[in-house]
C-alpha cells in the first residue's frame, strides 16, 4: 500500500503524519504543480491533497489509485463523475475546523471593532509615555452588545458565531443561502432585511451558484454606513472590486477577510490599495488552521484511510 501527499505543506511541517506509515510506504510532496500530479500518483493507492485538482489530466495515469482524501471541507478541486467512472472512492472532512474558525471571526471583529492597530500604534510610537491623561480614546469604539449580527450561512461554523454573539449580547439573525435552512432559536430573514438591519455581517456559506459574487455593490449599498463586514467562506463570495469601492465611499465601516477570490493574493487584488488597518485587515486563510484543528483534520483522514482499509465503506461519500 502506497499513500501518497501531494501538498503535504498545507497541512503544516509541525504535523505529525507518522501515524500514516503503520498502512505502508508513505511519501510526502511539499506542492505539486497539476502536470507534477500524473507522475507522483502513478503507483499511488491513496493520494491524500488539499488543493491539488483531482481529474482525468492529473490522475488518469494513476492506474492504482483507489482513495482519494481532501485535507478541507471543499471538495471543488475533485472531478466527481470522474472518480466515480474509475471507481475510485473520495473522502472530506467537515467539522474538524468549527471552534478555530468561529474564534478568528471574532478576532477579526474585535481587531477593527476596538481599533486595536490605532491604540497598538499610540502606546509603541510612545505617544502614551509621559501623557497629560491615563487613558487615551481618541479613535472611538462601541460595545457589540445590543448590535445587530447577521449572519450569511448557518452551517456548523454559523451557529458557532451565533452562540457566541448572543453571549455578548448580540440580537442575532441570519439568511439560508440555499432558502432550506430553518434553524430554530435564530431568526431567519430575506437578505435585503439582513443587510439593512445588520450592525455586523458575517459570511460563513460555501461557494455555490447561489453565493458566488452575492456581497456585490449593490448588497454594500443596503448595508449600515457603520457596519462590518467580515468573510470567513469563500473568497469569490465577495465582488472585490465593489468591496473596495464600498470602503473607500464610506459605504460601510470596515471589513475583515480571511479569504480572498485568488490566493494567494495578486498583484491586481483591488484591496491592495487600502493600506488603513481601521478599515480593513486581511488574513492569509489561516481561520482554519490552529494546529489543533490540524491535528483534528489528519486524526480524522488517518481514521478515514484505516475505514476505508478494512472495507468498511467502500462507497463514495461526504464526511
């Protein structure tokens, strides 16, 4: 048995994958590039990936192959009907990142809702040594509680967020992106209510035909001049272009990204130019990647390659 990683970098060097090796011969690629793919797998029986594309291009040489394991909850990278033609089982894993994700939510939050760049930049520039008051708020905040959070995907990660923002008193309401999902305890609204009533909007849905460029310029328009916005989906979710021209108007308050349309980030990304960390902070995807989330996400596939070994669920599915 042969497994191989094929972007064993995304997972992180600090991971120990040596759990792998108790089911074979186990090799590791830091990345592979799609034409990198063929020659890698072709004596592969499981490939193990994260964003490397799954398809007849790449894996069709790989004549052995019988598992393929995605190291995230999206599956966009795999050619399904491919692999279900070759006979080859695929698995996910959903969950591992829940709490991590919901966590960098509200760092994102907290770091432009306390304009904690502002107040970083007062004390280390020593503007606060020797100052006439004890305190300094110049740059004004408010408290959260008693805003309006609304929240766009109420999935796992969103009901996380949601609990959390009622523990800090937060009026929460949220809109089903697919018009399914009931969730009892929330308020559910039609998105032009969620935009025009919401203090923070918070996007946690996948990318699918109903999301992809849904936070548009007009979407920006409904929303409060004060509001945040905060993405931790999708990145094509979001209209970049009209986010930056939503900041740069005055349009909303300010909008904090964990994920972008293309990453990593080109050299055309349209926020680039919003230099003012009050407005706009972005992170380079890592809400999901606490080590132990990590740790979660490989304990899961290592139990999914040892299921899949004893023929316990030799069918495809989704985690």
């Amino acid at each position: 048995m042969k497994i191989v990683f094929l972007d064993a970098k995304t997972i992180g060097e600090d991971i120990d994958l040596s759990g792998f090796e108790r089911f074979g011969e186990v090799v590791k690629y830091g990345f592979s590039a799609p034409e990198e793919v063929g020659e890698r797998a072709k004596d592969a029986d499981i490939a193990i990936l994260n964003k490397v594309p799954v398809n007849e291009k790449t894996v069709g040489e790989a004549k052995k192959l019988k598992l393929v394991c995605v190291a995230a909850t999206g599956t966009d990278n795999l050619d399904k009907e491919y692999l279900k033609e070759r006979g080859i089982a695929w698995r996910n894993v959903a969950g591992y990142s829940t709490q991590t994700v919901a966590q960098h939510t509200f760092a994102l939050l907290f770091y432009l809702v306390e304009k904690l760049r502002y107040y970083d930049d007062y004390v280390k520039s020593e503007r606060y040594v020797g100052d006439v008051m004890f305190t300094h708020f110049d740059n004004v905040f408010h408290d959260i509680s008693g805003k309006t959070w609304g929240i766009i995907g109420m999935g796992a990660i969103g009901r996380r967020v949601a609990e959390l923002a009622r523990l800090f008193g937060c009026r929460v309401i949220y809109y089903s992106t697919s018009g399914q999902n009931n969730q009892e305890g929330y308020e559910r609204v039609d998105f032009d209510t969620l935009l025009c009533q919401s203090d923070i909007v918070s996007v946690h849905a996948p990318l699918n035909d109903n999301t992809r460029g849904l936070m548009n310029k007009e979407a920006f328009e409904k929303m409060k001049r004060e509001a945040i916005f905060l993405n931790l989906g999708r990145g094509p979710i979001v209209v970049e272009a009209d986010l930056a021209e939503a900041l740069e108007k005055g349009l909303i308050g300010a909008a904090g990204l964990d994920v972008l349309a293309k990453e990593p980030m080109s050299e055309d990304n349209p926020l680039r130019k919003i230099k003012d960390s009050d407005r706009l902070i972005i992170t380079p995807h890592i809400g999901w990647a606490s080590k132990e989330a990590r740790v979660r996400l490989m304990k899961i596939i290592e139990g999914q390659v040892e299921e899949f070994l004893a023929g316990g669920e030799n069918r495809e599915r989704r985690s």
